[in-house]
C-alpha cells in the first residue's frame, strides 16, 4: 500500500490529488481482475477497501490543507511583525515591496535567497500565485532606487538560481538598519 501523502505547500496538494487519483486508478483495476479471477464477492470487498482508503486519502489532504493555510497565516503575521521592527534609511527612498525584498536578501546572509524566497518575502499572502518576473522586477527597481540614492550596496545575481549581498554590502545594509533602528 503506498504511503500517505503529507503536503507541505500547494504543489504538493496538487501532487497529493494526482497521487490519490493514479491510487485509485490502480485499486479499480486490481478490482476488475480480481472479479475476472476469483468472484465478484472479493472484488466488491476490495472495491470497499479501496474506497475506505481513498476517503482517508482525501481526510488527510483537507486536514494538510487547512494545516497549510494555518501556517500562512502565522508567517503572514510573523513577516508583518518584522517588518515593522526593521527599517532603512528613509532617504533611500525605498517603497515597501524593495525594503521587503533588501531585508530578505540580508535575512539570507552569505546565501543565496532563492527566487521563491524572494517572492515570499514580497508576497507573504499568495507568492505562490505570482509570476516569478515579479521578483526579478522588484530587485531592477531596488538597485535603480540604491543607485539614485548613492548607497554602496551590491546585489549579486546567481542566474537560475536567486539573488545575494556582497560581503561589503551586508555590513552597509547591517549599518543602516542598526542606525535607523537607533
């Protein structure tokens, strides 16, 4: 019998649904031969296990949905929670999404912040239905308010793969968010 799905994001319910299906598939097949085989009583008593098994199925995806939206909200509340304790320079003239996105680049240290991560961080509510070109047009508009501002703060980019501070970079940003902390 094959495990139990236990989706952890949306890709993963919809692997949980294809999994359930392909499951079910197979069990009405493993069914239709056994009547062929051995009689329709065994076969009906398998089409109920089958069955049984699918409702579990189907239980456990709901209660893994509702666990995931449950931890949705509280990294909703948790990014809104830091966001409001972290600030940069007002002269940077920074907008909302670009200072979400600096603070997770810096979040990320000597990392790489993925794509995915980043579109997090910008979206905290629904960054799986967003394009991923959101991310890569915020970071353009990031680097062109830095420019304009003079700040000495460089975002690598790491092709396929997501966006990094320089080394120099986090001890600016670091700087910067301690003195408007201050």
């Amino acid at each position: 019998m094959a495990a139990s799905p236990q989706p952890t994001d949306p890709r993963s319910a919809h692997e949980a649904v294809a999994r359930i299906r392909a499951i079910q598939q197979r069990q009405e097949e493993a069914a239709r031969r056994r009547v062929e085989q051995s009689g329709a009583r065994e076969a009906m008593e398998a089409v109920a296990r089958a069955e049984a098994e699918v409702i579990a199925l189907r239980t456990k995806l709901q209660e893994e949905r509702e666990e995931s939206e449950a931890l949705r909200a509280r990294l909703r509340a948790l990014h809104e929670t830091l966001a409001s304790r972290l600030t940069l320079p007002p002269e940077w003239g920074l907008s909302p999404q670009e200072t979400a996105l600096l603070l997770a680049v810096r979040r990320a240290g000597h990392r790489v912040l993925t794509k995915r991560q980043a579109l997090a961080a910008l979206f905290p509510a629904d960054a799986d239905a967003r394009h991923p070109g959101s991310a890569t047009m915020t970071m353009a508009r990031l680097r062109r308010r830095l420019a304009a501002a003079g700040v000495s703060v460089t975002i690598e980019t790491h092709e396929r793969r997501g966006y990094r501070l320089s080394p120099s970079s986090l001890a600016v940003v670091d700087a910067a968010v301690t003195g408007a902390a201050a």
